[in-house]
C-alpha cells in the first residue's frame, strides 16, 4: 500500500514537470536567438541577407534605424510584414541579438 502511494506520487510529480516545461517551451523563449530563428530568420533568412522579407544585416537600410523603429515594425507589423506576437522582453532580446550580429 505504502509502496503504492510513492509510485502515485512520483507520476504525479513527473507530469506536472512535465507540463510545466512543455508549455514554458512553447510561449517563452529565453534568449535573442531562439526568438530569431523561430520567428523571423523564415522571412528574413538565418543570415540576415533576406528571403521573402529583406535584408536587415549591417548593410541594410533597417541597420541605420533608430531601435524605435525595429520595435514598431516587430509589433505593429509594416507592409506585407505581419505584426509579431512577442512580450515587450522578447522584443527587446531579438533586437540585441541582430545588433550583436553586426
Ligand atoms: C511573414 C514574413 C515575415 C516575418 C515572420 C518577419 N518579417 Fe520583417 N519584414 C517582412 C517583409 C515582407 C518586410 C517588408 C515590409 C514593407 O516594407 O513593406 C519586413 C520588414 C522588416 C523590417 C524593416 C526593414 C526595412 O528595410 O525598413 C524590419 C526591421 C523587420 N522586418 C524585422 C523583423 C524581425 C526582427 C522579425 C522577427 C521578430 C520579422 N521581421 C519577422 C516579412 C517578415
């Protein structure tokens, strides 16, 4: 009975582990990078050159913009660019991350 008990516990605790490292994965990225690659290297290419979006590296119009201009585009969207769904930190850690890259 008692062994039981422990065998419950420990799936339990095992699941909710689980669930809370799964959902943090899907909403959160914690660094510049993992918010690039999921969310904008597709249209802007993972070298920044451009694809269906256009360049942004060192050589691009968008690297001489001020950084409130990066956020407007990233949160209201521009042109045929949609509006990205990040929290203001990750807004701010993608934006660090292509400027590190310069
Ligand atoms: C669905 C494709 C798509 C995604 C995803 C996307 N973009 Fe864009 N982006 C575009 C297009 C297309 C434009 C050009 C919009 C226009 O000027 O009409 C653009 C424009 C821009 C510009 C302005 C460039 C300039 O020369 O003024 C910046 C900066 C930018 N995107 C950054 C980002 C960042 C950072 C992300 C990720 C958080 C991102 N974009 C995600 C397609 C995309």
């Amino acid at each position: 009975m008692k062994r039981n008990n422990l065998t419950l516990s420990l799936i339990l605790l095992f699941s909710f582990l689980f669930l809370a490292c799964s959902d943090s994965a899907v909403v959160e990225y914690s660094n510049g990078q993992e918010v690039y690659e999921a969310r904008c290297s597709a249209c802007h290419g993972k070298d920044f050159g451009g694809r269906v979006g256009p360049a942004i590296d060192a050589s691009s119009n968008a690297a001489i913009m001020p950084e409130s201009y990066w956020i407007q585009t990233i949160t209201k969207g521009k042109g045929s660019m949609p509006a990205q769904r990040l929290t203001e930190d990750e807004v701010t850690l993608v934006i660090e991350y292509i400027f590190s890259n310069y």
